[in-house]
C-alpha cells in the first residue's frame, strides 16, 4: 500500500509526551498498536513535514467540475 492507495481500515492516532522526554505518536487500530517514539528535534522534523504534506495538499484539492450545458 502506497501514499495514494485508499484504504477502508480506520485507526486511532495520540500525540503527546513522555515522562522520558520523547514524543510519542501512538497508532491503534484493528490488529494495530503501533508506539512509535521520537526524540524532539526528530518530533519537530515530523510536524514541519506535515505541515508542508497539508500545504501541498491544499493546492492539490479536488478542482470543481464544468457544469454540463
């Protein structure tokens, strides 16, 4: 499964800290707990990636359609 495959399996996901100063992202779904653990400067490398993921797919939204004459 790529980034462009669509999927019908739906999952949880949690951010937050530790107690030991990483960052989880934690991923829970059918068959699926999934903690992945990050130090903060990889934590902020993720979230700038996102954010520039968001922005691309802002301009990529789905263009509306021609109305048929």
């Amino acid at each position: 499964m790529g980034i462009n495959s669509e999927s019908d399996i739906t999952a949880n996901i949690q951010i937050g800290p530790t107690d030991l100063g990483m960052v989880r992202i934690y991923v829970q779904g059918e068959g699926v707990d999934l903690p992945m653990d990050f130090d903060p400067e990889e934590a902020i490398e993720i979230a700038e990636e996102l954010m520039a993921a968001a922005e691309a797919a802002r301009g990529m939204g789905a263009k509306p359609k021609k109305p048929r004459r």
